[in-house]
C-alpha cells in the first residue's frame, strides 16, 4: 500500500516537473479539444478538406496573432481580423503594413470555413480557405511578405519547428503546412447560439416582439433570404448592389464608375463589374461600418439601400428592387439582424509565442 502511494506520488511529480519544465508559451495555451459547433451552426470538421486536430489548431493560432509572420515584423492576421470584432474590424478599410490602407473593409471570419459554395475573398479570388491564408500575407499593402520569406522566419524559429512536429510528424515548416494550420484555427472560430438559434429551437421568449417582427419581414416583404440563405446566411455568390457607383465617365467607358470593378477584376466577366461577395450577417452588428468599401456607418443605412433598391448602375443585381418598407418596418429589420449575434469564437492573443 504504501508503495503503490509512493509510486502515485512520484509519477504526480514526476509530470508536475515535466509541466513546469515545458516553456511559458506552450503552458499558456494547452491542447484542448476540438470546440463542438455552438447550437444553429451545421458544421462538421470531417467534411472539410483538410484534417483538424487539436495540435493544428494549437499551432494555427499562435500563428494568426504572431507579427512575424508579416514583413518586418509588425503585422499579424489579427491586426485586421480582430476577434472582439467577430474576427473583422470596425474601420472602412484595412490598414496593412507600414500604415498603408488597402481599398476594402476586412470580412469577418466566423464560419468562414462553412461556405456553400468555396468561394474566399469578397471578389472569390481563392476557390479554398487554404488558398485564402496565403493572399494577405502576400499582398504587399497587408502583410508585405512572401510565402518562402515568411515559412522561413517561422523556421528559424525553434519552437514552432517543435510545434509543426506535434501538428504535422515532422519539424518540416513550408507555407502549405503554415496555411492549414491557420485554417484549422480558423476553423474552429464558429458563432451560433444567438437569440435568433434560441427562437428557432423553440423558445419562443428569445426574440422580442420587434425582432420577431423584423424576421417576418426578412423572410418575407424584404426578400433578404433571395441571397443571404441557410444557416450562415450567405449564398458564398456575387451580386452588384451600386455600392461604390460614382456614375459613367465622361470616358464612355462605364465600368470605370466603379473604382473597385469586384468580381469582375477576377472572373473578366463585365456583367460581374461592382459584383462582391455575400457576407455572412452572423454577428453583424458587431463590426461596423458596412459593405465591401465601409461607406455605410450602421446597419440602418445598410438596410435603407436596399429599400431603395440599390444604386442604379449598368450591372444592378436583378434582385435588387424597391422594398416599400416603413420606417417601422425598417427598424424592425435592424432590431432582427442584431439577433444574429452569437457566441463560440470568443479569443484574445497569446501572452507568448514559440521561441
């Protein structure tokens, strides 16, 4: 008996010296399991096309909040996709590295990894989130680096070696591996649970009467489901809406009354000219201003655009069209997207990074 407890308390301290002797970085964030999808969110890791795992996704998020991932040092993911924002920011535009802003306003990544159809950016510039996590540290207005730059000051670095031998069986550290393990964390960033979620369980109470009003009219008089469908509330299409429309061009040239062409710019398609992205409307609330420019300061403005039917151009969506609504109704609409706001990706930066 009393050797059985000797031994029990010698392997006790035998991991307790073990733990204290791991370093500050790796103590502060323990593996922990895959998060579960928090209720309304249809999510499943075994459909997507890479392998999550708690070490990736250990790994993927010291690298998103880790500056040196960036050119010089002084930009992380993060710096545009901030999680209090629901993982996007509340400026018009992005501002990259050494204080350049860039022409469109970050996207939130909540459920970014669910879309219908895969589709990243807001011009669908990346066909996968994989594809995705390499063009902001490329761009040279964002993170002013390069794919080989950036794997090779990851690898210089000994503890991430250690960390891509825990995620991956080997201490190899290539973009490939740097970019799945930033969508594994990605991943796992899920918001659900919203009073919306709540009232469409079944109870009845989560919704008050003016949201519930306001979603009658989102699936209904407004016709917001005619894109903004399914549970993350996004076809993944694109679709003109006049923002940015500053009228034709005494050039004769029409497209350029756009001074951002969107989806056209990659699909060379000149009925895709102002054509952006559908965004999630989870959380929506929490990341003003609005539209692929942020020339929209509240949701309000937002839902007024499309009361009027958009902004007339060569290219206006065919679904767009003069909704009628009043301001009551309006308000309503508002009051029910702020229900939309949900729980599960909540993070805050690391203390410590791999040394």
């Amino acid at each position: 008996m009393r050797r059985s407890l000797r031994t029990a308390l010698g392997a006790a301290l035998l991991l307790s010296g073990s733990a204290c002797r791991a370093p500050q970085w790796e103590r502060e964030s323990p593996l922990r399991p895959l998060p579960s999808p928090p209720p309304g969110v249809q999510a499943d890791y075994a459909q997507l096309p890479f392998h999550v795992t708690p070490e990736k996704v250990r790994l993927g998020r010291w690298l998103f909040f880790d500056q040196r991932l960036s050119a010089g040092g002084g930009l992380a993911c993060a710096g545009c996709h901030a999680p209090a924002d629901a993982f996007s920011q509340r400026t018009a535009v992005s501002t990259g590295i050494a204080g350049q802003r860039g022409a469109r306003k970050a996207p939130s990544l909540v459920n970014v990894a669910w879309p219908i159809f895969d589709n990243y950016f807001r011009d669908g510039r990346a066909g996968s989130l994989i594809e995705q996590a390499a063009g902001p540290i490329e761009n040279p207005i964002e993170m002013g680096s390069t794919v080989s730059r950036s794997s090779a000051a990851i690898a210089a670095i000994p503890g991430y070696v250690r960390a891509f031998r825990e995620a991956f069986g080997d201490g190899r550290v290539d973009f490939p591996r740097i970019a799945e393990a930033l969508s594994s964390y990605e991943a796992t960033r899920m918001s659900g649970g919203s009073a919306f979620d709540r009232f469409d369980a079944g109870d009845t109470t989560a919704l008050t009467p003016a949201q519930q009003r306001g979603r009658a009219l989102f699936y209904g008089k407004a016709a917001c489901t005619q894109c903004h469908v399914g549970w993350n509330f996004s076809d993944a299409r694109f679709h003109n809406l006049g923002v940015g429309w500053r009228g034709s061009p005494s050039s004769g040239d029409e497209a350029k009354g756009f001074l951002d062409p969107g989806r056209a710019q990659v699909s060379g398609l000149r009925g895709e000219t102002g054509a952006f992205k559908t965004p999630t409307l989870r959380d929506v609330s929490r990341h003003p201003p609005y539209m692929h420019d942020g020339s929209l300061p509240t949701l309000r403005e937002v839902v007024l655009l499309y009361n009027r039917g958009g902004n007339a151009n060569p290219w206006l969506s065919p679904q767009m069209h003069p909704l009628a609504l009043s301001d009551a109704e309006v308000d309503a609409l508002v009051a029910f997207l702020e229900s939309l706001d949900g729980q599960g990706y909540a993070d805050q930066a690391p203390a410590h990074f791999p040394e």
